[in-house]
C-alpha cells in the first residue's frame, strides 16, 4: 500500500498575515523528519506532507508553504540535547552568559521553552537559580525523570503560560533554543511570553540563522517541525507589533550558523548597537529579496545532482557506503534524494532512542555507532554534517584504517 500524502494546512504569513508567501524551493512529499520507526511499525503506511520553503513579499519572512500540526511532530520526540557534547559546551555556555548579563540571583526563576532532556537548565542550575523545563514530549520527560528539573509537559501558549505561573510564578528569564523555528501561532506564544515574563524580565532566543542558512546552501534544515527560518529583520518587525524589541543580537557558529538575540517589552531595555549591524548586514546580503531565494534553490539542485551522482559512483565501484547521524536534518537530504537502504546500508546515532528505530519514509536502519569500526564500511556520509569537527575527532580510529567520510554541505567532498 503507497504512503498517503497528507494535505498540510496552508495559510498567510505567520509574522505579517498579508497574504500567502512565494514558493521558491520544493523539497518533495516527506515523512515527519523525526518519525522514526520501531520494526513493528514499518509495514504500516506512513503520511507524507508537502515540504515547501516560501518567501513573504511584504516582510520578508521565509517560512513553510505547509503546516503540519505540532502535536502530529512532538507528542513523541527522539532528539537529545544531551547527546552532542558540542551542543552540551554551547548551551551550559548560554546559562553562563545569560546569568552574567542578568546578574541572576537564587530568587529568579528560569524558564526553558523546548526544554529537551533538560541540558541546558542543567547549566542554570549550577548557579543556584530557580528553573522549570516546559516541553510537549512525555517520553522526553519519562527520559529526564530522575534529573530534579522540575517540568510542565505540554505546549507553551496564552492557555498554559497562566496556569505556569500560578504554580511557579514569573520568569525572569525565558529561553527558547531552537524552539522558536517551531511555532506556528506566534502572536498566541508571545501572549503567553508577556504573561509568564517577569517585569524587566529578558526572552532569550537561539534559533538557526537564515543568512548562514543561504550562505551554507543547508537546505536540510528545511523540515516541518521548522515553520520559520529567521532573520532579524521579519523578527523585529514581529516583536515590535508585539510590544516588544529586540535589544541585543548576536551571529553563533554553533550548528553552523545561529541566531541570538534578547528581547524585552517596549520601555524595559535599550537595543544594542549589534541589533543594527546584524540588520545593516542583512540588507548588504539582499536577504529582504525574492532573487536570493531563487538563486539558493538552483545551488540546492545543483548539490542533490552531485551527491546522487557520487553515491551511484561508489554503488557501481562494490563500495559499502553507510550514513553518520540521524537528525531530522537528515531525512531532509535522505528524502529529497530518495535514498534508501539500497543506497545506504545503515546509519549510526550515538542517541539510544533512535538506535533500533528507522529512517522515517525510507526505513534506513539507525545503529549504535560502534558499528562503524566493527564493520569497516568503506565510506561514511555524514548527516550530521554540522558536528564535523566532533565526528571526525571521535572517528579518528575509523578514519586511520582507511575510512572516508562524505560531507554534502555546502558542497560534496569527501574527507
């Protein structure tokens, strides 16, 4: 029986409600980026949905042709913070930062918006700070059960943020990292924002950079769990039609390429100048224009030709070719390219809720990363291609006997 391709709801802009935005990349019919199955799972037919990037005219904002509700893609959720120990350094660097600039005391309370296994409210904790992790997914929350993070399991939003602060009361800080790409109503997420914000308080966001996004050519970033893809001139103008203003801005190597910024309410803080060089940038890059969005989808085509090319090439040569990492970000390219197992033999993922499991769409098995030296392949594909520098470092065995490791973005190569 053929997978059902699910109509996914299409709407207007999510910052400026004008109209519908502008196609300009079409990534195909793709299963939930992080739909992995269990073995009893796989003769079942999975949905599919439209995978569609769009560019708003009117404010620039690039987003999701297509909605999938976020209770179809997070109920259950399989990525861990915890499991990249680069990801791990960047968010207990966060804490650091954000309890220096806002001189928290054991009296203020953090909140963490995508809390995740709790990694980063691990790092707040070590100051002595109050924290509470909010976040949809039960089996995140059943995985972090012993870890004395205190924890709201269900969506932030206007109808829950009340309810957060009878029981906890008002944040002083409130993070969302790699959340806010994941919103769909933002004006009903930032009402609970202003209800759970402490007064003077500061919401402090990480999100994958647009400009980094184009420059990279990371078209795998592109998945339904990401409605938005943000730059900071669509969310200024989203904040200040809120009540709100960025007041600080800052580029992020981490993931290859993030976005942080501090906002607060209109009158409670005072933009730094990085706000306006980040802004000015922008406008140098033609971020704002519907021909750097077209340009992007013909290098997009141009790195999907080359990669199924190599991967045929090596297919033909006898060569066994196996794939590192199994982020969402991943099915994205697997999908796009139809590559199955087949193609790929397998994939290994240091996260224990995704060994055992299959690739959604194409049912690539996931496989501890032990794997690699025990079986030798004789060259690796690397999903997970914004930890290089990590994988490489930790595969240095693997790569001594022999190994290859494929990187497919920005451009193909093999290292």
């Amino acid at each position: 029986m053929a997978d059902p391709v699910l109509q996914a709801l299409r709407t207007r802009c999510i910052v400026c409600e004008s109209g519908e935005p502008e196609e300009f990349l079409d990534l195909g019919e793709t299963a939930l980026a992080n739909g992995f199955l269990r073995r009893e799972e796989l003769s079942r037919p999975q949905p599919k949905y439209p995978l569609r990037a769009g560019f708003c005219r009117a404010c620039g904002h690039v987003q999701l042709m297509d909605r999938v509700p976020p209770a179809e893609m997070f109920a259950d959720y399989l990525y861990l913070s915890s499991a990249s120990e680069t990801l791990k350094d960047h968010l207990w660097g966060l804490s650091d930062w954000v309890t220096r600039r806002a001189s928290l005391s054991a009296e203020d309370l953090v909140i963490d918006i995508g809390c995740n296994d709790g990694t980063l409210l691990k790092g707040f904790r070590r100051y002595g700070v109050k924290v509470l992790g909010v976040d949809p997914a039960k089996n995140l929350a059943d995985y972090a059960k012993n870890s004395g993070i205190p924890r709201f399991v269900g969506f932030f939003n206007s109808q829950t943020a009340p309810q957060i602060v009878r029981k906890w009361g008002k944040a002083r800080i409130i993070t969302a990292t790699n959340t806010f790409p994941h919103i769909p109503d933002l004006a009903d997420f930032l009402e609970g924002i202003q209800t759970a914000l402490a007064p003077e308080g500061q919401f402090v966001i990480e999100a994958h950079y647009l400009a980094d996004m184009l420059e990279q050519r990371a078209f795998d970033t592109i998945y339904h769990e990401h409605v938005s893809y943000w730059a900071l001139g669509p969310m200024t103008r989203l904040f200040e039609a809120h009540g709100m203003q960025v007041v600080y801005a800052q580029r992020l190597p981490i993931h290859h390429g993030q976005l942080r910024v501090v906002v607060q309410r209109k009158g409670e803080g005072k933009a730094d100048p990085s706000v306006g060089k980040i802004l000015e940038r922008e406008r140098q890059r033609r971020i704002g224009e519907f021909e750097t969005y077209r340009l992007f989808a013909e290098k997009v085509q141009e790195i999907k030709r080359e990669l199924k090319t190599t991967l045929l090439s090596l297919q033909r040569q006898g060569k066994k070719v196996v794939g590192y990492g199994a982020p969402a970000k991943g099915n994205t390219l697997l999908g796009f390219l139809e590559i199955g197992p087949d193609l790929l033999e397998y994939i290994v993922d240091k996260s224990p809720l995704k060994q055992g499991r299959f690739t959604p769409g194409h049912h690539i098995p996931v496989v501890p990363t032990e794997r690699l030296l025990k079986d030798q392949p004789d060259v690796v594909l690397l999903l997970a291609w914004n930890f290089t520098d990590e994988i490489l470092a930790q595969q240095q065995e693997y790569r001594r006997r022999g190994g290859k490791f494929i990187l497919p973005i920005p451009e193909v190569r093999i290292v």
